[in-house]
C-alpha cells in the first residue's frame, strides 16, 4: 500500500499531516506535482515532478496507482477513476469517496461545470479551515488503523 497525492493543490497543513503519517507508519508516500516540491528528508517519502499539461499529474497517478493504495485529492474525476482501480481516494477535506458517494459526487460537479460554462455565478469552494484540517486528520488515522501492519 502507498499513498499517492495529487499535490499541486494540496494544502501544505494536509501535507504536513500527511508526512507524519507516512514517518509513523512507514507507508511510502509519493507526492505528485508539475512543480518541484521539497519534501522532508525520508525514506518514505518522494516527490515526482511531471512535466506541466491538462491533467498529466492526474494521469501519472492513474497510470502508476494499484488496488489498495490511497490517493489524497480533491479532483473529483482522478478520485472516480483511482476508485475504478480498487484504490481508495481521500479528499483534504476528509471525505472518504466510495463507490457510491463518488457517482454523487461527479455528478455534481459536471452540473456545476454545465452552470458555470452558461455564466452561472457558482461561487467558489469554501476556505480551508482547522475543522477540516483536523477531519482530514482524523479520517486518514481511521484509514490506517484498519490496514494490517505488514501491507503498510
């Protein structure tokens, strides 16, 4: 199991968390962006810079995720497909997607798309606050109290 993260528009507090998380568990993590990341020094932990272009992160990541791996991203359509390869996608705001919540989700998003691409004013998402913070925290801790020690 490895965590993958689509790291151009993470937060750096989620990045944080999730470079302790890796340290503690072990579990090697690889941040994926079109820019150069500095990343702590580690072990399990890597940055992969790819070169800038619509959604090629997104697909470094497709093409290199497996059954099982987390990806943290907030990119509604890589999580359906990362969930179409038995991995588990995990937004930075702590939302766990799964199978049904993903097709909700997309769903969504495309009607959002479909307003704003006829001049609907949609607004923006909302700031990024401690709660969430702290629920991503916490839904990445569930996460990786329920995998047995030797798949991380």
């Amino acid at each position: 199991m490895q965590i993958w993260v689509d790291a151009d528009a993470c937060p750096g507090v989620i990045k944080e968390i999730i470079y302790r998380a890796a340290e503690r568990r072990q579990i090697q993590t690889i941040l994926v962006a079109n820019q150069m990341l500095r990343t702590p020094p580690s072990k399990f932990i890597r940055a992969v810079q790819v070169p800038s272009g619509f959604d090629v992160a997104d697909r470094h990541i497709v093409d290199q995720v497996v059954a099982g791996d987390l990806v943290v991203t907030a990119d509604i359509p890589l999580a359906s497909l990362v969930i179409e390869r038995g991995a588990h996608a995990l937004n930075p705001r702590g939302e766990l997607y799964t199978t049904a919540t993903i097709r909700e989700r997309l769903s969504m998003r495309n009607f959002m798309e479909e307003l704003r691409s006829a001049g609907v004013e949609t607004g923006g998402p909302a700031s990024f606050s401690q709660a969430d913070r702290q629920a991503f925290g916490n839904q990445l801790d569930r996460f990786l109290a329920r995998l047995p020690k030797e798949s991380a």
